[in-house]
C-alpha cells in the first residue's frame, strides 16, 4: 500500500509492535501489556492526526491511487447495474460511466467520472479526465431519468475536464455548460458527491444538484492548488499554500453553503475500508432521497435553481 | 454603391494610406503614435480609435474594453446601467502575491469600473435588449460573485421585460481569488439561462478576445446564436495548459473564432465593423 509521508510516524509505531511481538514469541517473554500500550498510541495518534489534517494532506488522501473508484462504490452500494454506453454521435467516453442500477432494491441512474488504478486502466479511463462526449453521455443519461422519473446520484472524482485538441474543437466549452443549464430542468431528485477531486467545471458539470456532499477528504474547488500556484503565486511548487488559500475543503465549502454536508471517512482516508465507505456514503444517499422524495417536480427544480441562486458573496 | 458607402470606402482609403506613410515616417510626439501589434505597422493613435480599434493595414482586431464596445456597438445613448450598486468583496480573505482586495482596488483604478461587467438595457439599430458587456481590463474579465450576480439578475430582468439578450464577453475565466464561490457562478448564471430558455427569450452571445474558462463554460456559449467577433480567441483549456498536456505545439489559429467556425462551435463570425448590422438582422427576425 501506497504511504503518505505524514503516515510515516504512523509506519514506525507499527513497526516497533511488529518487533516487540517477535521478540516475545522468540523469547517467550511476556509483552503484551507493552504491545497493547503501543497499539493503543498508535490508535490515538492516528485518529488526532486524520482528524487535523491540513488542505494539502487531504490533497493527498484524495489522490491515493487506491482511493475507491466510481465502480466500486456502484459494485458495494448498488445491485444489477447496467451500464449505458455513448453518447450517440461517435463516442463512448470512458471517463465518466453511467447506467441504471438498483439502491436498496429502488431504481436509479448513477454516473460518475472514473479514474484507473494501474497505468493501463488509467489511460483506458483518461485519469478521470472527460471530453465533451463524456458530458454529452451524462445529458443523454440525465434526460433519460429525468423522463422515467429515476431519482439522479453522481459520483465525482475528476482533476478537472480534459484539456486536448479535439475536446477544444468538438466544444468542451458548451458540453459544460449545456450540462449546466439543462440539469437545472431535471425532474426529479439528483445527489451529486465529491467523492475524490472536484476539479472546476469539469466536476460541476456533473454537479447541479439538489443535494451536494464531499467526502471527508476529498476537496472541491475552482482551479487544481498546482494550477492556482503556478498562475497567482507564479511558483508551482506553493501548492500547498494556495491549497490552504483556496478553502477547498468540506469544513470551508459548508461554510460558503457551496456543500450540503460531509460524508465520513474510515480512519486513514477511504482507502482503508471500502466497505465501511460505501455504507456511510450510501446512508447519506437514502437519507438525502427520502428528503428529496417529498418534493414535486416543480419544487425539485425551484430547490436546485434557488441553491445555486444564493450563492455568492458581494456588497450591495 | 451607395454614396454612403462610396464615404466610408473614401475614409478607410485614406487611413490606409496614412498608416502607411506613418510606417516611413514616425517623428513627433510619440503620444501620437502607437504600433500594430500584429503588423508592426505604425500607426496614429487617432486613426485607430476611428477606425474601432482595427488595424487599417492588416485588419487585426485590437481588443476593446466595455466602454468603448457599449459606445461603438449600441444606439447612441441607448444603454442604460443596471445593477451598477453589486460590488466586490473579499469573502475568503485571500492574498497570493498581493491580497485580493488590492488586486480589486487597483483594477478600480485602472478601469474606473467596479468589477468586469457592465449590464444594462440598450438597443441595436432599434431592436432593445438587456445586455451584459465584460471588460477585460478587470482582473483580466474574470467572473467572481459580482459577475455571476449581475449577469443573473440582467438575466431575471430580461424575463421580467420579455427582453432578449445579448452577452457580450471577454474573460479569462473564474476569479481563483474566490475560489468555489466563483466556480459556482458558472452554475447560477447557466442555472438563470435555463430559465429565459424555459421562456422563450432569444440569447445571443457575442464572444470577444479573448473567452475562455468558466465563462465559455457557463453562460458565455449557452445562447441560441453563438457570434464570434473576427480573430478572438476563444476556448474551454487555456493554449499553455492545452501545450503541456498534449506535450506539442499548437497550430497559431487554434482557438480563434475562425478555427471554431470551421468545426462548427459558433454560428457567426463577424468583422467588428460588420458587428452592428449582423446582430440587428437576427434580432430582427426574431421579433415576435
């Protein structure tokens, strides 16, 4: 498994109980007080340490190549998953998947942005990265539910839309804003989760819901903190100054009301437990619904147009 | 040709020839004085700003702030200011190099304007709109809170009136200094386009140089006629951003407003002298 480098004093606490349990097996020496003792600082420093992480740390965490992907939380939260594919003019991009699925026995279509874990499966899903076609596909999918009233959960982990050649010429632009506009007149419920990186447009492009989350840490914000470095600091390696400056965290986001809530994370990041992930996100999920369930079309769509409406900060 | 246009060929005849001669001689005061940046062509300052800010020699477009587009686009004395009282503020106190309420004072200073669009009511040749004209030379026409609240609110006006409108943009994008806040203004203004879709208004977009970002991905190209004015630039993915990805160079008229034509991303390209008579003709065929 991958180790962050401020997991490192975790690493050497384990290592030492890992020494002193063979120490007492060799020796017959009992050390189980010691070991426990250990065990025990090894837990409270973990838990004081995943509960004050800094913007950049959390950064981290989001980015671990084992971070749970779309599939995953479709594989442990949802049964008979049918993917649909394409966008039908000419593309099935494979950077944002979708389809219909059972939640809890209820039907629903679940899309998000996908991201590899290997080289191969990142350059099959682009690292996360979609081009117009994948927003197209999304829209396509999007209507679709909106039509057979399917409440709407988006899954998003994306470093931001693909910036290429071809998405430039074939509009990534529009397929942005397209997305924007049109998922505004949905009618029906639609969660959106950061589940990972929320990159600019490219996440929100998925992301004009009713209900907003972001997982513990995961983080949402306007441009990447190596993007902001680079531009506004002018020194790309201040990434983890402009992360801080840039409030891109829940705690921050709820704050701003750009977020509706946090989603928990296991001890150490998502990683670490899939299975308790999946449930604590699908928990947020039903409860989010059963709220959303209350509302008429109408007021579905005046909740969504009227949380977007409010946000902002100005003088007047 | 009508002797209206027999003038006007006479003007351009005639800047053509004194920009040509400037480019031999250039004495005087320099204040006079300017260089095509295009062209290299010297020309007098005067000349230009007759002529719109094009160059008389090669034809490029120099980009122009808010101003001078409401002045040279709209009736005269047709526009008038709405929403003028929204201003800045600094919501997550943040400082780069500079802090962000600096950055907002010296824009101020330099455009005499309050953020990077200007929004109001005007008319084109009759035809009246609500419009919304950014300004580049503020904060590079990015779109933070303000932007997001005034395009909005001109937006809700319109329906309100049953007014068309026109975006007239020039942005570099989001404004980083408001992080998420300005990320989700590409929501709330696209969110507002829904609504005057939903009621049957006409948009029209005109974008300038140069339109990139959140704006070409929020209300910036969410108009039912997307115009281009001649040469600007127009993208999602900024060239540099686009050249370290892909880790090659770029054709030079990747991302103009001629290139987009030719894959079908706008609908209009239109020279800036053209402007006026290309908009009043589709707003005039959509008048019911």
């Amino acid at each position: 498994m991958t180790v962050l480098d401020f997991e490192k004093p975790i690493m050497e606490i384990q290592e030492k109980i890992e020494e002193l349990k063979k120490i007492s097996a060799e020796s017959g020496m009992d050390l189980n007080k010691e070991i426990e003792t250990f065990e025990q600082q090894a837990d409270d420093y973990k838990k004081e340490l995943y509960a004050n992480l800094k913007p950049s740390q959390k950064l981290q965490i989001a980015r671990h190549p084992e971070r749970p992907n779309f599939l995953d939380y479709v594989n442990l939260m949802c049964t008979d998953f049918v993917e649909l594919h394409g966008d039908r003019e000419g593309m099935d991009d494979r950077a944002i998947i979708g389809g219909l699925a059972k939640l809890d026995g209820r039907p629903v279509m679940i899309i998000g942005t996908m991201k590899g874990k290997s080289t191969k499966e990142n350059l099959e899903y682009n690292f996360g990265m979609p081009q117009p076609q994948g927003y197209r596909k999304a829209l396509r999918l999007f209507k679709h539910a909106s039509k057979f009233k399917l409440p709407i959960i988006t899954i998003i982990d994306t470093p931001g839309a693909y910036p290429g050649i071809s998405a430039e010429e074939t509009g990534q632009g529009v397929a942005i804003a397209t997305n924007l506009r049109d998922m505004a007149k949905l009618e029906v419920p639609v969660i959106a989760i950061i589940s990972g990186e929320g990159c600019s447009g490219g996440a929100l492009g998925l992301a004009v819901a009713n209900r907003v989350y972001l997982l513990e840490h995961a983080y949402y914000t306007v441009i990447s903190p190596e993007g902001c470095a680079s531009i506004l600091f002018r020194d790309a390696s201040k990434a983890a100054v402009a992360a801080d400056a840039l409030k891109i965290t829940a705690p921050d986001l709820m704050k701003f009301n750009i977020i509706d809530g946090d989603i928990k994370e296991p001890v150490g990041g998502a990683h670490n437990d899939y299975d308790l992930m999946a449930k604590n996100m699908k928990e947020t999920i039903l409860s989010a619904l059963s709220d959303l369930d209350k509302m008429s079309p109408e007021e579905l769509k005046n909740d969504r147009y009227n949380k977007f409406r409010r946000m902002g900060a100005y003088l007047e | 040709m009508t002797i209206q246009d027999w003038f006007e060929k006479r003007k351009e005849a005639q800047i053509q020839r004194r920009a040509l001669e400037a480019k031999v001689e250039v004495e005087g005061n320099p204040d006079l004085w300017t260089k095509c940046v295009h062209c290299d062509s010297q020309l007098l300052k005067k000349d230009l700003e007759d002529n719109d800010m094009v160059c008389p020699v090669c034809d490029y477009h120099f980009r122009i702030n808010a101003t001078k587009r409401i002045k040279q686009l709209f009736d005269e004395g047709s526009f008038e200011e709405l929403f003028k009282d929204i201003k800045p503020t600094d919501p997550l106190n943040f400082v780069d190099t500079e802090p962000y309420k600096d950055r907002l004072e010296k824009a101020h200073a330099k455009t005499n304007l309050d953020e990077a669009v200007i929004t109001g009511l005007a008319s084109i040749e009759g035809h009246r709109m609500a419009a919304a004209v950014m300004d580049f030379d503020y904060m590079g026409g990015s779109m933070g809170s303000v932007v997001g609240e005034k395009v909005t609110r001109l937006i809700e006006k319109a329906i309100e009136l049953k007014l068309p409108v026109l975006a007239i943009t020039s942005s570099g994008g989001a404004r980083m200094q408001e992080s998420a806040l300005s990320l989700m203004q590409m929501a709330k203004t696209s969110c507002a386009c829904s609504r005057l879709d939903d009621a049957g208004l006409l948009y029209v977009n005109l974008l300038t140089e140069p339109t990139f970002g959140g704006v070409t991905a929020s209300f910036g190209t969410l108009g039912d006629i997307i115009v281009a004015e001649q040469g600007a630039r127009i993208g999602f993915a900024g060239r540099r951003v686009i050249e370290q990805t892909i880790r090659q160079k770029l054709p030079s008229d990747f991302q103009t407003a001629e290139y987009l034509l030719k894959y079908g991303q706008v609908d209009v390209v239109s020279s800036r002298k053209d402007l006026r008579k290309t908009l009043a003709n589709i707003f005039a065929m959509h008048n019911n």
